[in-house]
C-alpha cells in the first residue's frame, strides 16, 4: 500500500476511535457478536492450546481474548498499521506481543507463526483488483508452519465503493495455486467467506 493509502487508514482509525471508544463500531464491526462468529470460523482451522498465532489488523486484540474466553490459551502476536489502536490493544492485553505496521514490515520469517489469522483486515478499498490482498496471502501463508485462515467480503452480496469484496471462487482457484490444501467455507455470514489454507507437512 502507498503513503496515502497507508494515511487514510490510520486517519480513519483514529477517527472512529475518538467516536466509539473501545468498541466494534471503532473497528467498522456492527456488532461483538458478528465479530466473534468470524472469529470461531477462522479459529475452526485447527487452532490448539500452545499453538502461536499471529493476528494480521489485530484492532484491539479482540481475539486474543476471545481465545481466552473460550479457555484456549495460545501464545498471540499482533499486528495493525494503527497506532491508535495498538495502544489500546496494549492497553487490554499488556502481556502480549504487539506490532505497529503492515505484515511486509515486520520482516518475520518462513514458518515463524502456527497460524496466521486475518479477519476484516482486507475489507479496505485499495482499487488495485485484489492486488494487495493476494500479496499478503503469499506472505502470510509463508511465515506459517500449520497454515493461515483469513475472510474476505463477498462481491456477490456485498458491492460498496468504500469497501473492498472479492469473488470467493476466483480468490479460491488463486489460492490452490499456493497450495492443494484449500477450504471455501460459506453460510456462517450472508456478507462473507472464509479461507483456509493449511501446509502439506
């Protein structure tokens, strides 16, 4: 992403946290309850107790405590191009590991993470046909050991100028092009889909 989009993001952030607080609406979430159900799907990948996650736009770290929550203790790293909200992720979970950028900033290494966890984070418009989210479907899939998890907005139910949907059969056939071990999975949400993509160990 360049300068400008980078900047739009982070205004827009700061913007809705200085309106909602520490809430969903801050994150553009309608509600706790549809953010956790996105949650439980990604997490239905395989996630184990001991298992490192790391959470790509991590907001508040919501998931880190939705974990928790279910009695499932992972070791969590989380990553968001916000400052604003990292300080309040740090502000709720201080004993967990939290960055400050995009993925491609951090330089991780191959197979660094268990699992890699995205959920929302490629709902901004980038007006590029899915460039930018099929570059951090690559790197995420990289510094994974198990596999990685991600939802996208569907562009057969969702079509808004200011946010960005994808076509699940073609984000499908691109990702089975990383790897055979592939899932779509549909019907937990009208508005999405969710993907996973697991390693051939």
């Amino acid at each position: 992403m360049n300068k400008r989009q980078r900047k739009r993001i982070i205004d827009r952030h700061s913007n809705s946290l200085k309106r909602f607080g520490y809430h969903p609406h801050a994150l553009y979430w309608s509600s706790r309850e549809i953010q956790e159900i996105r949650f439980e799907v990604l997490a239905e990948i395989g996630v184990s107790a001991g298992d490192t996650i790391l959470d790509v736009g991590c907001g508040f770290a919501d998931l880190k405590s939705w974990f928790t929550q279910q009695g499932l203790d992972v070791l969590y790293t989380g990553i968001d191009i916000s400052p604003h909200l990292i300080e309040v992720a740090k502000e709720k979970n201080p004993d967990v590991c939290l960055y400050v950028g995009e993925l491609s900033d951090c330089g991780f290494k191959a197979k660094t993470f268990d699992w890699v966890l995205l959920s929302g984070a490629l709902n901004e418009p980038y007006h590029d046909k899915g460039k930018y989210a099929k570059k951090c479907i690559v790197e995420m899939f990289d510094i994974s050991s198990k596999g990685i998890a991600f939802n996208l907005l569907n562009a057969a139910v969702v079509k808004a100028y200011d946010l960005q949907s994808f076509d699940a059969d073609e984000t499908f056939e691109f990702c089975k092009k990383i790897t055979s071990n592939v899932q779509l999975i549909t019907g937990y949400l009208t508005n999405d889909f969710t993907i996973y993509m697991r390693k051939n160990n």
